[in-house]
C-alpha cells in the first residue's frame, strides 16, 4: 500500500462549468408554440414528457477496508462472498479503480476516492478496517477519519500492531467517543481469502455491530465454529495475536531442526524426508506446518533438482517473534522456545561469519549413524510433538500472566479454538488444548493436564535419544534442547537457585529466604567483615 500516507486523493476532479447551450435556452419540445397565419401565438399539440421515479439512493456499505495489498484485497472479497456490501479506499487511489476493475469485477464491492466519500457510504454505526503498515501509519488514517465519524461508530485496526499501541489507541479514541477494536489477522493470503483467524479485542461495546461480519468470514471447524471470538479488552486481542506470531516462531524451527537431523544424521533424501513428514501429518503432529514442509521438500525446480538446497540459509523475521520475547521478560515468564527460535534466526542470518567460521571452528568427529534408522526417525517425530507441548504449555503461560497484568478475562480453550483453523500454526493439536481448559478452566500449565502430562511422558526416552543423539554428532537443536531443559527444570522440586541467592547475598547483600521460614528475609555476613546491612530488596 504505497503512496501518500494521508489518505486523500491526488486525483481531484475539475468543478462543472455551467455554460448553457443554445439548445438549453430553448423551451422544452411540450412547451413550444407556433403562430397562424392570424399571428396569433397556439401551444404545441406535442404530450408532456412521461413522469420518471427520482432515482433511488445509492445502496450503503456495510463496512470499509482501506489498504489494498493483498490481504486487503483478499478480505474484501471473503466478506463479499458472505453477503456484505464493502468500500475499498486506499491511499494511492488509482489501486481502488484498478481492485474494481480487475479482483473485484463483478462483485458487489464499492470504491471510494476520498475518505470523505468512503464515510459517506457507510451505514451507520460506520465499521472501518485498516489493513495498513504497524505504527505511524495507523496513527495517521485514525487522525483523518476521526473528524469525518460520529459517536459510536468503529475503527478496527487488523495490522500486527503492537498491543501496548493498541490500548493507546482504544483509550483516545473512547474520550473522542469513538469504538476502536485491535484484531489480530492470521492464516496469510489464503486465509484472508477463504477464512482466517481473528482475534478482535479492544472496546467491547463495537463487538455486537462487528460480530456478524467477524464471525460469518472467519475459517470454521468442527461442527462448523467460527474460528474467532470476543478476546479481551484493550491490546488483548494483538497480544494474543503477538503470542499466535512466537509460537509460529518456535514450530517453524522444531520442525527446522527436525529436518536438520533427518538430513545430516540420518542421510535422507528429499524424497525420502517428504514422505515422513506426509506420514507424520497423519498423527498427533497433522498441522498445516508439517503439510507445507512435506510440499517444500518435494518441490522440484524447473531444471528437474530440488529447489530448497537452493535457498539461501538466512532466515527473515518482521518483530512479532521478538515482541513475544521482549513480553516474556517483561513479565518474567520463562518462555525459552521461542526466545531461542528467535535467536536461531538471528545467528542464521550471520551467513558470511558462520562460512568463516565453518572453516576454523572443529566439532565432533563426524561418524556414521550405525543405529537402526527407522526407529530413530521415530524418536525425533516424538522429540518434535514434546517440545511442540512445551512451545504452546509456554505460550499459554504468557498469556495468563498478562492476564493478571493488565485485568483481561481471557478464555484460554477459546483462544486455542481460535487457533485450530484458518491460521498459519493451525492444527489437530489445539483441540487437545481447547479440551484441557474445558475440563479446567484454571489450568495453571499444560504440563498439569492428564492428557499432556501423559504425551510428554511417553516422548520422553525418544526426546532424549534424539538430543543427546544430535549433540554427539554436533547438531545445533536450540529450540529442542531447551523445550527438554525446560521440562526438566519445571519437573524439579529443587534446582540450583539456591547458590544464585548465596551468591547475591555474599556479594550485594540482596538477602535471601530460608526454606523453613519463606517470606522472611536474611542477610548473612560471609565474610566476617561485610556487616549486617542488607540492601533493599527489589524485582528486576
């Protein structure tokens, strides 16, 4: 969505001259007269004109949607499909002539050439989508079209802002009497087009007038349930979304590290990895992630050789991944897959270092798999499917305690129902997690649940095989090294933080707890000369 950022058009139309013709100086055909010969003036015999109806108003738009890439596009046409009259606008305002006369030929899609003209197609309460770039951008649209709404009326940002953006924005714009609503979008192109996931938030009070559209668009599972619900107020819904975007992070490079073992333990082919990766859609791991790999790797190049040996090993990254991250220390929540999935792209993009590096930096001595191939190939899928529970056991954990910072009431088996169609890290999998909220809704970890403490149990002897396999054989694994670490750490009544506290308290006199008196706080002299002054104590 180039252009200008203001929303108006470049394009201004000339006023109408208002030049009168000697034919419209003449009197209309029925009013014409004619003289005898007696000069005497007589009408015209000729009949009136027949009464026309005065044409009808113009049909209104149900909603708006400014931003015509792609996903804009896309969702205008989802909402079409289903029954509702939208107004495209977008800033450079020949792609709205250009979106109708193309994509959304024949349809009932109208445009708009200023966002004057948009608002006044909208029914009312006006319900406006911004599909625009994160940050300043929205900030401009939002400052146009404030002035052109009335009270009541609703400005719904489907951008990946970032949430605490969004809760700025849902408080302005309630003292201006305006609905905001921040909804996360996912599922990509294909989703936008045949049913993403959304995950609205914000001001509730929009959420009866957006319901309808949300919900008849959305991707639908099961029984037919919309893959999207009410989330929560303010930023709830681009947080939950911003977590959707870390754990994509983290099943992306599972399933990286999955082929990396399958390739250089192993020795498999391409072919050879596309079929198991096919097989292991159909178990507990069928997901759209492990579908696309399996095409990924088949995938042949026009010169007949598979094309992804070809692709530069650099991976990309937008933010989402790393605002998951940035939240989980924030908050203090040990979400370490997906802030290893994160750094994982960070050290993939260091290309031109890691080729040095290649050449003077010794690992293991490389050896043959001697073990039997089959079963190890099986003890890495199961590796995959625990570290992928403790990826969303994580996620989930990230979300109750925003929870609690911020006083949203997030359904957790809704927002995994949310997640089980339409969107990029859909899969059979959260239905499991939609069934462990429902049979308890206080569920403090996913790790506590029958179901899930029972999976990861029977992974665990394979998980460790294929770890241990893969340091041996110098195999980096950050993602499932740390989901077992992880594991193990949270299943340990004492872990070695004791000495942290010792330490701390030898050498900043930051005190500590004894486990026979917790709450109460102490500070040893180690030294027999720092004092009994202890420093006082804080949460960093």
């Amino acid at each position: 969505m180039g252009g200008r950022s203001d929303g108006h058009s470049d394009n201004r139309r000339p006023s109408a001259c208002r030049l009168e013709s000697a034919a419209q100086r003449e009197p209309p055909p029925y009013a014409r007269s004619r003289r005898t010969k007696s000069g005497t003036r007589v009408s015209s015999a000729l009949p009136p004109p027949p009464v026309t109806a005065p044409r009808s108003a113009p049909s209104r738009a149900d909603i708006a949607l400014i931003g015509l890439a792609v996903m804009g596009q896309n969702l205008i046409l989802n909402m079409n499909d289903h029954g509702f009259v939208v107004c495209a606008f977008n800033r450079t305002v020949s792609k709205v002539d250009d979106f109708l006369a193309n994509e959304a030929k024949g349809t009932k899609v109208v445009g708009a050439h200023s966002l004057e003209e948009m608002v006044s197609k909208l029914k009312k309460p006006r319900r406006i989508i911004l599909l625009v770039k994160a940050g300043q951008a929205v900030d401009d649209f939002i400052e146009k079209l404030v002035p052109l709404l009335d009270t009541g009326d609703i400005i719904i940002d489907g951008g990946n802002s970032e949430y605490r953006d969004t809760t700025r924005r849902c408080r302005d714009l309630k003292a201006k009497g305006i609905l905001f609503v921040g909804s996360g979008v996912s599922g990509g192109e294909e989703g936008a087009r045949h049913g993403p996931s959304l995950m609205p938030g914000g001001n509730k009070e929009a959420w009866p007038h957006i319901k309808t559209i949300f919900q008849g668009i959305a991707a639908k599972v099961g029984t037919g349930e919309p893959c999207c619900d009410w989330v929560g107020s303010e930023g709830a819904g681009h947080f939950v979304k911003m977590v959707h975007n870390g754990i994509e992070y983290g099943d992306m490079q599972l399933i990286c590290e999955a082929y990396h073992l399958m390739k250089d333990v192993l020795g498999m082919e391409h072919n050879e990895m596309a079929k198991a990766f096919e097989e292991w859609n159909k178990t507990e791991l069928d997901s759209f992630l492990i579908e696309i790999t399996a095409n990924i790797l088949k995938f042949q190049d026009t010169d007949g050789k598979y094309l992804l040996p070809k692709i530069r090993d650099s991976a990309g990254q937008k933010g989402t991944g790393k605002w998951t991250a940035i939240s989980a220390l924030e908050y203090g929540v040990p979400v370490t897959l997906i802030g290893e999935a994160v750094f994982a792209r960070c050290l993939s993009s260091l290309k031109d270092e890691r080729i040095q590096a290649s050449g003077k930096l010794k690992g293991p001595r490389k050896i043959q798999f001697e073990g039997d191939k089959k079963s190890f190939l099986e003890d890495i899928r199961k590796a995959l499917y625990a570290s992928k529970i403790i990826s969303y056991a994580q996620g989930f954990m990230l979300l109750r305690q925003a929870a609690t910072e911020f006083g949203w009431t997030l359904n957790y088996g809704g927002i995994a129902l949310m997640w089980r169609g339409g969107c990029i890290i859909r899969s059979v999998f959260l239905g499991k997690i939609k069934d462990a909220f429902d049979r308890n809704p206080e569920l403090e970890n996913l790790l506590l649940d029958d179901f899930f403490r029972s999976a990861v149990e029977s992974c665990q002897d394979s998980w460790r095989r294929a770890v241990s396999t893969g340091v041996q054989m110098g195999i980096p694994m950050p993602c499932f090294t740390t989901a077992l670490s992880f594991y193990d750490g949270y299943r340990h009544e004492m872990l070695p933080a004791n000495l942290i506290q010792a330490q701390r308290d030898y050498f900043g006199a930051h005190t500590y707890e004894l486990l026979a008196k917790p709450g109460q706080f102490i500070h040893t002299n180690w030294t027999g000369h720092g004092g009994s002054v202890s420093s006082s104590s804080y949460n960093a």
